[in-house]
C-alpha cells in the first residue's frame, strides 16, 4: 500500500507573509439540513465543536467545523481520524438525511501567517477582507484567481482549503502574491 503524501511534499515561500503547505488533514464533507436537529446533535457531539452560524468555523482540541452553505458542513480533524469519524458521523446521523464523506485526499490545505496576510490575499479574491466582513473565525468560500477555495483567518493569518488537483497553481498565486519583487499587475494568468 502507498503512503499518504500532500500534493506538494510540504512546500513553502517566505515574502510578505509566510505560505506554507499544511500536513495531511483529514476532511470530512457533510451534506444535510444543518438546522435538523439531529444533525446539529451529531456534527457537534462527533467533533467535539459548537455549530457553526452562517459564514462561521468553530474549533475544538482536535477538530474544526466550518459552515459551507446551509446544506454543508466540512469538518476538519487529524488525517488519519477521518475515515473513523466518518463512521461514527454516519452512524450519530440517526434517521437525518446526510452524505456523510471523507474528501482528505481529494483537498490541500495552505496557511498563511504574518502582519500581510489581508493584503497577500486581497490581491487574488473578490472576497470583502476587512475585518468586519472576515474576522477570525469567519469562513468564506469564494475564489483565489482562477480557482475555488474556502478560507478562513487565524489570529496569525489565513488558512485556504482548495481542490488538489491546483493546489501547484494555488501555491504559486499565493507565493507570488507574497513575493515583494513580484511585477505589479501579475495575478496568475498566463
């Protein structure tokens, strides 16, 4: 059996901020009525969180849950929990109607972290970064250049979720958005 590896061997750029390809995480989609009862009940008794409001993530010891739309939720945890607590999700569901799926290996995770995040980032999405639209703690999903991705801020920066099939090209807007010297004008085309 192959071992598990990120989409880009733990890459990293040093410029305005710090981008840095995260570990493996382990990520778990959930599709379902999140104001069902039932499902507020397993998503937080699972995870170990409080439930997310609109445009929210919410942190545990050892998991997040991020509010996607009102019909998704993602929960994020160590790699190699994910398939067992996509068990035990699945079983906590009860009678809701869910899709309960591990989507670690499909997804990269990046993190910024310095005093330039807001700007790094606002150079590559339409997002509204000002602290009252995107404080810590609040999710987004929107888009970097070309591609989707979810995003959230940390007390130190940004963290970006996006599928790994361009992760390269995300990690590559990312670092050139973070490179001082980087032409004016550039936003990853071409």
């Amino acid at each position: 059996m192959s071992e598990a590896v990120t989409a880009l061997n733990g890459a990293s750029f040093d410029g305005l901020v710090q981008v840095r390809e995260l570990p493996l995480t382990g990520m778990i989609t959930v599709r379902a009525r999140l104001g069902d009862a039932d499902v507020q009940k397993a998503l937080t008794s699972v995870t170990g969180c409080k439930m997310p409001g609109k445009g929210a993530i919410t942190h545990a010891a050892d998991c997040s849950l991020a509010w996607m739309s009102p019909d998704e939720a993602m929960i994020f945890c160590d790699y190699a929990d994910a398939h067992d607590k996509v068990s035990v999700l699945t079983g906590a569901m009860g009678g809701a109607h869910a899709l309960v799926l591990n989507v670690s290996d499909a997804r990269a995770a990046f993190e910024l972290t310095g005093a330039a995040t807001r700007d790094v980032l606002a150079k590559l999405t339409p997002a509204d970064l000002r602290d009252a639209a995107f404080g810590p703690g609040m999710m987004r999903r929107t888009r970097l250049a070309q591609v989707p991705a979810a995003l959230w801020r940390t007390e130190t920066g940004a963290r970006i979720v996006c599928f790994r099939s361009v992760a390269g090209y995300v990690m590559e807007l990312l670092s050139v958005a973070a490179d001082a010297d980087a032409p004016v004008g550039w936003h990853g085309q071409g």
